[in-house]
C-alpha cells in the first residue's frame, strides 16, 4: 500500500517500474491497491519533499529512513532500531535521547517478549505491546499543506497504509522470523544499505 501511496507523489526515480513489480511473485500485501478519494490524491500529489523515519512490516529490526524530493525517493537501512540492541550496546550517553523514542520507555527490557505479555489473566488482543523506538515520523513538505483540511486527508491517506488488526497480529505471531516476515509482508521498494 506505501507503494500505491508513493506512486501519487510527484516521483519517477526510485520506485520500482510498474512493469517489474506486476511480474514479481510479490505478497498479495505487497499488491493491495490504495482506494484515495480525488480529494486525498491532490492532497498527496501537492507533496513535494518528504523525509524521515519508517518502519515497514517486512522486517523486525530494520530501521528506515525515508528521503523524497521532487521527483526522486529513496529508502535507506539505517541499521537497527534501538529496541533490537541490548541495552548494554546502547551508547551510554544516548540512553536518555534513545528512551525517549520509545513508546513505553520504562518497560523496554519487555520489548523481545511476544504480546501475550506471559500473564494468563491478559488473553485480550488488545493487550498493549510496547514496539520499542520503531516508528512512523514523516515531515511532509508542500505548498498548502499548513491547512488543517489538508493535513487530515494526508494523514488519513498515510493511515490506509498501515497494518490493520488481522496484519498486525500476523506480523506480531511472526515478528522473530525475518524469512517468515518477508513472505507475508515484502516490500517492492528496495532499501538502500547505508555505510560509513
């Protein structure tokens, strides 16, 4: 669905060509359609840069970071995210910046338990699971989109591309296994590994 989102977006360079993409055995994940209304579609279309960090459900640990400026997008590894590291391999002196990322930061050592929490009495499936610093933080960048109006369709659209519930309790029961990730949730758009 991102990639049906990103192909409203004034881009040509960088996504896979559509050509390619309908040959590939991709997940049918991989291939769901984005239905926008016109309204969300000019919305996103008015985009014209657009940065920061994603996480996509085909991976457990990688962190991503997303770059798009006219009419170029990139996704870059970044690494891990924190939550995947033991602490003692954080930097002592980012602990306190690296919490405070995280959506539940004083339970983070939980972070590699599986939503069942171990707790018998809690069997709902709403049961809170703490994802540690993964994140969607995009900035998005564009000629009238300080209009409230606006941001509500941006968001609304970016909101179609999540996981709804029967994915995200997928990805949760298959979380530890990245082959397992891949085949239910891969992803057309190739992430460039970054080194330095």
């Amino acid at each position: 669905r991102i990639l049906a989102f990103l192909r409203h977006l004034p881009v040509v360079r960088g996504l896979p060509d559509e050509k390619m993409e309908e040959a590939e055995d991709l997940p049918k994940s991989s291939k769901s359609v984005l239905n926008l209304s016109p309204d969300q579609i000019s919305a996103v279309s008015s985009v014209l840069r657009s940065k920061g960090f994603t996480w996509f459900a085909d991976s457990d640990i990688a962190a991503l970071y997303w770059s798009h400026a006219s009419t170029s997008f990139e996704l870059q590894c970044l690494g891990r995210w924190w939550a995947t590291l033991e602490r003692q391999r954080w930097p002592p002196e980012a602990v306190p910046t690296i919490l405070a990322d995280f959506d539940d930061p004083e339970n983070y050592e939980n972070e590699n338990q599986t939503n069942s929490n171990n707790n018998e009495e809690d069997d709902d499936d709403t049961a809170f699971f703490s994802v540690g610093d993964r994140r969607q933080e995009i900035v998005l960048i564009g000629p009238g989109l300080q209009k409230r109006e606006v941001q509500q369709l941006l968001e609304e659209s970016l909101e179609l591309c999540l996981l709804d519930d029967d994915e995200w309790n997928t990805y949760l029961s298959k979380r530890s296994t990245a082959s397992e990730l891949k085949a239910i949730f891969g992803s057309p758009i190739t992430a460039r590994m970054v080194t330095y």
